[in-house]
C-alpha cells in the first residue's frame, strides 16, 4: 500500500541483510552514495550532533507529529539490536524530540543510533555516552505526547524515502539510505570503487592531473573550451 | 522495487479512477488533507506561481538532477489528457528548469499543469496562458540536457511521497498527494467534512463560539485552564 | 508578573485608547513605525495573506503550542468589536493553525484580523471575506488541540513584544505594535510626521535633491565623501 | 582598480549603448539571460515588490551600510534620464532602505527603477506610482545617515556583478545584468534566440515534442535511457 | 512602562537572588526548560561559538541597532560580577558586534558570558580565552557606534522576552530566561526533575520500556494505535 | 572586459607580492577585514569545514556550474605552490564538488586550500590530511562533468568579488579577500591595528571602559543618552 497509514506499528519487517550491513558498515557515505548511482542521499541540513560519529545498520521508520514524541516511545519496542531508528515528520519541526533517556533506553535495546528530522537535545551527554544522532536542530524544547504516527511505514526523512529495514550509513558527510534489495549490489559496487579510489590518490599525489587521469582534455576542447595566455 | 532507479522510464502507469479525480477536483487542498487523516501535504515553501491557480489530477512522476531539465521532456511524452506533472530533483535545486515553452508542449497534451520542487521562469507568460505551476522559487536560470534521471517512479516532492498515478490536489493553500489507492475513500471523507463544514460555519457566523460548539470547555477545564479576572 | 505563564486566560484587559485607535488607523506602519522612534515592528517574514489588507486594533494576545490551535478557540471569546488577534508561538511552526471557519467565528465577534507566527489557510475564502491576516507561511496542516497555552499574556511575535491591549497597526509594510501608554504620543508624531512629509515630497517632486533639503553635503564632506571626475 | 573602495562617488560613467538599452527592453529576463550564455543573473531571492514590473536601463551603482540609506540620496543625484539604480550592501540587511520619498526623488530625475539587496518599503505607493522596485524583502524599519559607502564603483548585487553603465533588465522572473561591453553582442543573440523561439512555440502547440523538435532521443538512448512497458 | 524606549540606560536593576543563581547553574538548559513548564527558551538558531562552554548568571540587557555595538560599550559599565550580558537588535543583523577586546573589558568586569542576537568574531581567541558566547552566526564584519539603543529595558532576544536581573542559563543545548521572580520555583522543580530522572535512567538502562514506565500503552490503545504483524 | 566569460582559462595571472602574501599570513580575517576598511568580507554562511584551520595565499578563480565540478580538474593545474582556489556557481548549490580526491591532486601541486561557495564532502580525510577548506554546505552528493564554466576570471564567491590574484585570508572568522593592488596598503594598515589592540587590550583587562578609552561618553550624551536610576 503506497499511503502513508496513521496510528498503525508494524512488527514484522524484514531487515536488510545482516552479513551486507557488516560489509557496508566499513565504507563512508560519499562511497555508498556514489556506488548506489547518487540516490538515496539526505538533504546536507541533517548533521551529526557531534562529530566523527558513524552509523551502519537497518532502519526501523517512525512518523512523527510536529512538538510529539509519543511515537519515538513506541517505536523503541520495534528496535533490534544494530538497528537504526529513522525518524520523519508530518511537517517541519525543530523541537527537541530526542535526548539523554531516550538514548538510554533505544541503547538498552542494541540500538545503533538515530536519524531525525527534526530537533534533539542533551547533546552533551549523547556524546558522553557514545550514542549518535543525526538531526536537522539542536534544541531543548520538550514535546508532548498526544497524536498518533506510525512505526514501519515508508517514511521521508530530510527528502530521502526510507523503507523499513533499508540500510541506513552515516557518517560525517551526511546520511544515505541503501534500500534493502539494493544493499548486495551496492557492496559489490562500493567495494570495486574503494579499490580504484587507492591507485587514483596515488597517482593525484605524485602528480598526476585528473585532466589526464580522467582524459578530459579532449571533451573539455569538443566543449570549446579556449585556453587564454 | 522500493530503490530509487535512475535512467529508467515506466511507460505505464494505473491512474487513480477519473470519476474519484473528477469529484475530488470540487474540494480544495485544505479539505482534501484533512479527509486523508493529515498525511500526504507538500512542505509549505512549493507555491504557485500565480494566485487563484487550481488543479486536479493523476501524477505523472519525474525525477530531476540539479540545474538539468532533460527528463522534463522524456516526461512529456508519457503524459495524458488530465494528467499532472510532478518533478522531485535529487537535491536542492532553484533553477529554472521549466517555462512558456515546455508548458506549451504540456499543453497540447492536455497536461493540467505542473509542480516542481525547483524553480519555474516565464511566469507572466504561464500566468497569461493560465498553465498552473506550483514551484520552491521563480528563476530565469536556464538548465541543460546531460544527465538522466527517471520518469513514472516514486519520487520525493517537497517532502511528499509521489507514486506515478496517485492524485495531486493544488491550490492557494499548497500541495496534496491522494495515493491512487485513496482516492475513493478520501472523497467521501472530504464529502463528508464538507458538508458538516456548512453547518459549522452557519452556527459560528450566529455568533456560537467554537468552545461550545466542539465542547472544549470540559477539556480545557481538565487540562487545568484557568480564567483570572 | 515578567514570566511567561501557561494555561492562564486573563479575562480583562485594558485596551489602548479607541479614539486613539481610530485616528492611528489613519497612518501606515512604515509612518507608525517612524513615529514611534523605530521600535516595535514585526520582522519581515510576517507577510499579509493577501495583499491589500489594512488593519488597526486593540490587541488581544495568546501563545500557543506548535501544531495545536486549541488557544484560538479559548481567545476567540476574549475578543471585543474591533480587536486585533495576536498569536505567538512557544517554537516556530508554520502549520496552518487558522482557516476560514476560525475566521467566520471571529468575524461575527468582531475581531479586525489576526497576526500570527505561524501557518495560515484557506487564503481564497479569506480573501473572499475580507479577513485579513498576516502569517509566517501558508500551508493547509491542520492542527490539534491537545496541550494548553494562554491567552492575554504578554507574547513575542515575530520578534516583537506584544502586551494585552496595545495597538496593532498592519498593512502592506508589514506590522507594527503601538504600547498602549504610547498611542496617544505615537500619534502626535505620527500627525506631524505626515504633515511633513507633504512638503517633502512636493520638493523632491520638483527636483530639489535630498542631499539639499536635508543639508546633507556638509556632514557628508565632514565624513570623508570624494566626489572623482 | 579592482578593490572596493569606501567614500568614493565617480560622477562620470558611460553607460550602455542608448540604442541598444531601447531594443533591449523588448525582451524579457529569461531571453537575455540565455542571449548572455546564461550568466549575469542575480539569485532568485530578489523580487519585484509588484507583480507586472519591467524595466531597462543602464547602471548607477550605490554600495551602502547596513541599516544605512544615506548613500541613496548622494546616488540620486548621479542619476540621469534612464538610468535604474542598483544598490549593494557590505552584508546582508533586510531593512526598508528605500520608500516613497526617495522614489518620488528618483522618478522626478528620470530614474527608471531600483534593484536593491536590502528591503524595500511603501510598497503600496510604489506600486500606485508604477515605481518599480526589486528588492530581497519588504520592511518598514527605517534606517540612519551615518556611514560612508560609495557610488558608481563595482558592486555585487544579489550574487551578480554590476559595474556602473552596465544595461540592467529586470521583470517578473528576475534581474539580469549585461555588461556595456556586450550589449550589442546580447541584443543580437536574444533577437536570433526570439525568432527561433516562435517557431518552436508553433511547433509545441501543434504537438510535436521537444524530444523530436531536439532530436534528443539520440543521445538519450546513448546515456543509457531505458523505457520499461 | 511596557514599551521599548531608545536611548534610557537604567543603572539600577533587580538581579536574581544570588543563592538560587548559583544553584539554578548546576542543571542544564534542557531540565530548566521543563522545570520552567516549557517556556523561556530561546530559539536553537542562538548556538555557542565554541561546544562545552556553559553559563549561569542574571541578566544586563542591552538593545542594539543593526551593525552597530556602541551600546555594547555602555552596557559594559552596568555589568557587576557574575552577569550575563544578553543583546537583542531592532531587525535581523549577522556582523560581528564582538570581539575580543569586549569579551577582555567584560571579563575584567567579572561577566560570565555573552548571549547576542547577532554576530560575534575572534572564535578563536574566545576559546582561549574560555569567555562563553551564544550568538546566531560567527562573523569578522565590524560595527560602526552611532545609533543610541538601550541597557536594562526588556528585551526580545532569539525569540525570548528578557527583563534586566533574569536569570540565563545556557550550554550546548541552547539558552533559556527563567525569570527573576521564578527562579525558586523553578530550583525547586529542576530539583525534583533531576532526581526523578536518575531513577528512569536505571530502569531504561535496565531494558524497561518508556511504554511501560509512563504508562502509555493504555492512552496509546484508546487513541487508536494499531499493532499489524 | 568586464563580463563574465564562460568556456575560458586565462592561464597567466598577476599574483598578489609573495612577501606582502607571507606577511598577512599572520594576521586573523577580523584584522585584515577591518584593515582594508571593512570591505571584501564574504558572507558568513561560507564556514571551514574543520575549526582552526588558516589559510592566506593567491586567488586561482573559478566558475563552477550547479552540481558539475569539471571546471575544478581544469583549474587544479592552473594552481601554483602557496595558492588558494576561490570557486564561485553560477547558482546556489549545495552539492559535494570537492572531496578527498582532489585535495591529494591540489595538495600535490602545494594548493594552500579551497573556499567554495558550494559543498564539499570527505571532510573527515580533510582534517586529517590538514586540506582547508571553507563551503557552504557538507554534502555527499556528487557532481558531475558536463558543462564548462572557466577559469582565472572575476568571480563572485559567497557575496565578495574575487580576481585572479588577489589575495585570501581566510580562519575560523571566514573570509576575506585583499585585492592584489591593495595588499601591501592592507598589512600596513593591519600591522598599525594589532599594535594598537595590544595597548588597548592591556587598558581594558586592566579594568578601563571602553566608554573612557575611546572617549565615548561625550557623544553618547550629545546623541541624548540618559541615565535612569
């Protein structure tokens, strides 16, 4: 069903799988982004609540309502160890949806991090404890707990769409999501493209141009373009 | 298949039913998002280009790349009598991917009209021609012709998810997406609304206070309101 | 009392001066604004729905929660003929926290328009009625009523505090809040400001620059202004 | 000289070909945007502060303070018959620099209208004046005489750079600058690019798609275009 | 008297009683912001120039014109050991109104720290020298010093209503006003708070559900919530 | 010639004097800004990727096209040891056209650093190979090659002109550009400043106002300042 359900929790997803998480995990995300074909990238608004945080694992998905955190609680049952909990909302919200308890309990749970698209807080003590956040605002300002969303829908997070058990990676860059049936392909793809990356820095750092590396001098003078003395 | 494909274009696509899409085009956006249970609006910063533009229609989809509008013209060519064209773009991009020319050519296929999360130039000319565009910016900004996107894919629009064929609802008030699947029960949702709106809208003209008529003075009361004279 | 308290409905409220009120309605907010020695005003993201709209009034004020519009409905039976609805918001929400059957309520109460930090709909009905608001944004998301805010208390709006009872002056410009013990003043300076600026516009009509009829040449000179062939 | 000097007014400038400012104002932004190579183009959040607004002329630049109009008034006497004033400033400010007086003062000299990257005020005047004013916001904050800027040196306006004399076109879609160098060059490419355009409308309208109009279907199928049944 | 008067500096205020100030420091702006009832809080675009900085101290206010500090000088002189200094402005201003040698004659006064809506430079510096800043942006752009604006009249700061004497308290969750007449309240609340979480923390930490803890499963059911397997 | 050129690389540029360059390379963005009078200052959204990375070298320009980083791979081998790439975009864009790759390649060629009114990406290999860069944004997107822009001409980078040449400074505080020709003029000016900020700072940790030390007290009393006890 395309539409977006409320009031409805999914308890039975299937996960990406586990060994290409593993695999995935060791790769950055401007790596997996390139090696998907440049889909699946979230808006750059989204950032890490501190730096050198990393993240690999599946998603669970929660929708949430605007100043509402009453979802993240129910979805917190939903998480399994190494998940990642990606969190949408009906609209644009920056309130601190997220914080120090929140984090202790998804831990408790094996959780791997989370991604929201929206505020959170106590970010001091996210960073003491180790938990990794990636949101679009830092803010204290407490939600209540009122409305219904969903848990395990298809849900848009900072304009990427996250399906339930997709493979979520992020890192310093940003977050990208690698839907569930893509995540072998993109390992494979990811994997080839690491290994070039390593003869193509050594060559840029002896000195090699990427004009010539690249062989772009020819398209660049079918382009017109004039060198000027 | 829940990934983002690029360079594909499906060629068919199941339209919502044109009797639900001829109905629901007598409601407007506001009403129409409140039948749906409040899920499916676009991000308020999509806006038409001109006021007093409407529209109603199935979505034909295409996905955009930054600064390039050559899928918008594959797109035209998948396009029906009635049909909307919604175009999502892989970031953030306020170009001027569309104008008199190309809406010219959505015209002579019976296109109802655009919405773009992207810019839109030619303004004065869609405005006389009465070509509706609802898009994140007005720019003169041409575009090129290099690199593929996708036609009649799901697709992010504004923070909406779009599937090709499911119903675009557009007016002042922004931008709704009824999955096709939808469609016939949001249209009894929005008769109904409608009708009690007229009633509700007689007794707050008398003078009848929404507190009363919607019984929040108990409600509020409980929830600890308190009048201080 | 300086803080802000929730849950509180203040049921009586001095209003500023009518007889100043009126008068005052004579004048822009750009002269308003000047007249009161640059203070007061809305930032400029406050915008009229549609353009066009004047207003001048007496405000009543309320805070509300983000995405929840139970407080208009509690402020609504606060308004007296000729009041001004005033909406601040505890975090920045652009939902559409107000429509046409809000307005037709306040409309038979009286109410002169609403200035609100926050999401407005149904700008054609309201149009069509001649209810005029300014907003932070347009979007049709509906709101809830679940969680208390108050109602005459003294709010932020826009950037700009508002007490119970001062004056609010809006139009095309923008808005503006008149303190009621300063109306009477305000408007002293306002008359004489307009009395000027006849005269001034008379003489720049005719041709005489500025730089003469405000004596600028010399001060210019004094800061350090070259004049190059 | 390159730098950006402060206190400076060059009272001698040659402005755009006459000739070539009169045949330029047949076209709009869009046009000669594509006629200059598709540069020259200010960013799309300068807008006119009515809609229906068109203007063309050559260049008298101003470089103000934040918050500080006082280089306006030393500018209007460097404006001749014709001219469109186009102001920048050392950072970004959204006060109302400029309002009814000084467009009386401008238009009593001829002046042909404003761009300005700052806020703009008496919008409603302006427009019943037919003054037309791009602006980045619309703010009745007035704004103080005491820092030296300078006239008729390069500017950035809006992301474009604008040296005094240089032809200014500007509409509803946007501003554009071309450089007094290449107005001629830019006037015959719009003209070419005019005449094309009509017979393609023709063609459009008549249902030929840009697909076959552009011969794209070529290198579509080159970059890899898939079409799926 | 409620309105915002230019040009006054009032030397005697009111500052937060000195016992609760120091005991309000040891809780962060998250648990005061609750303890507060979810009001004060100023809005997440105000952020710390360096992360770990931390502040606790009554308020001297200051209004500011845009681009111009010279209030910030007089301000100075009001300030006694121990205060926050907090700035607001009459529009949207990102210079650089602060520096080093204001934070040197601040500390030299025994000033704990600086909140400002507007801009700040020398981020280096300021870490070493460990004076804490909260302000909306980091930039080099100085300030000129001729518009009066005000010290100790209330201010609106990052959204916030600030009166002189209330106490600010601020980390790298954001910044919140706690009133002077609530602070004791508010201690006692933080208090109360902070030792209720200690409690949840274990039993999260222990795998407990916030499901179960608050008790939600109930509301959630009778709210409609659906478990799909 | 004043307009800008697309399709060209001048590949012989006057670079601003290597010892006035080494000079400035020990002053801070707020000194050297403030030096050269407060101009050439761009916006403050272009931030360092890492904090307390310094930068100060020559400009190599260039134009870049939203999302294609072409031009980059042609302008690394115009680089010379000690210079710093400026890139501009002929629209605002957000996408990652820098990362890892192209440091090693500009690094090799002794690139001092990168300020790209753009995103950038890798930025964790970036603070760890010590590459500075400054963007406005951290993206993961890539470009791609498809569209010339060129090379060694004036750009307009974040709000500031910038020619082949000039010379950058850039820190925590952001960027400034020093015109070639102004160079030696700005150091003079900057090494006058510091020494003087070093007596000044002494007075002012010392406990003497600002008000004294720069004698404001006069004119603040001119312009009408009272003190209310």
């Amino acid at each position: 069903m395309s539409g977006t359900e409320l009031g409805v929790v999914h308890t039975r997803i299937e996960r990406a799988d586990a060994d290409a998480v593993r695999t995935l995990s060791a790769y950055g995300v401007a790596t997996v982004h390139e090696a998907m074909g440049r889909v699946g990238l979230m808006r750059p608004y989204i950032r890490p609540v501190y730096r050198g945080a990393r993240l690999c694992g599946p998603a669970v998905t929660v929708l949430l309502q605007p100043g509402d955190n009453w979802m993240l609680h129910v979805a917190a049952e939903q998480v399994q160890e190494g998940d990642v909990l990606v969190a949408g909302c009906t609209t644009e919200s920056e309130d601190g949806f997220f914080g120090e308890l929140l984090a202790t309990s998804l831990r408790s749970r094996g959780c791997a991090g989370l991604v929201i698209d929206g505020g959170c807080r106590d970010v001091k003590a996210l960073a003491a404890m180790g938990f990794p956040v990636w949101s679009r605002a830092i803010s204290a300002k407490g939600t209540v707990k009122a409305t219904l969303g969903s848990v395990n829908i298809p849900v848009v997070c900072a304009g990427a769409l996250v399906h339930p058990g997709d493979a979520i990676v992020a890192d310093d860059d940003g977050v990208v999501c690698v839907p569930r049936a893509m995540a072998a392909a993109t390992l494979a793809a990811a994997a080839k493209r690491e290994a070039n990356e390593g003869a193509k820095r050594a060559k840029l750092a002896a000195g090699v141009l990427g004009l010539d590396m690249y062989g772009m001098r020819q398209p660049l003078a079918a382009a017109g373009l004039r060198y000027v003395d």
